[in-house]
C-alpha cells in the first residue's frame, strides 16, 4: 500500500491527460460516496425535521419563485 506522501510524488509526475483522467475518477468516487451518505441519512430518519421545516415554510408561503 502506497503511503499518502507516495501518492502525492505520483500524481505530480502524471500527464496532464492521465491527471485530468485521475481527477475525473476522483470526482466520480466522492459524488458516489457523498450520495451512499446522503442516502443512509435520509433512511436513518436524520433529514426528517429538515424536510419537515422546509414544507412547513412553504405552506406559509415563504418561498421565492426562481
């Protein structure tokens, strides 16, 4: 296993087609964690009183139209 400081000389001494590529992967691995997150929050109840504070302020009309 590579330490983080490895990674790091590696990733500097990419082309910038195979950095571009990395960093489209990159992207791509933290969208899909972020949402496996937000998913298991939201199944865990933890958005619950958000949303119930959002429709509520809507009900009472505040909100903007964009």
């Amino acid at each position: 296993m590579l330490t983080l400081e490895q990674l790091e000389v590696a990733i500097l001494q990419l082309s910038p087609n195979d950095f571009n590529q990395l960093l489209e992967w990159f992207f791509d691995l933290d969208y899909q964690r972020w949402d496996e997150q937000l998913e298991n929050d939201i199944a865990a109840g933890k958005l619950d009183n958000l949303a119930k504070e959002a429709l509520a302020d809507f009900e009472a009309g505040h909100y903007r139209t964009i």
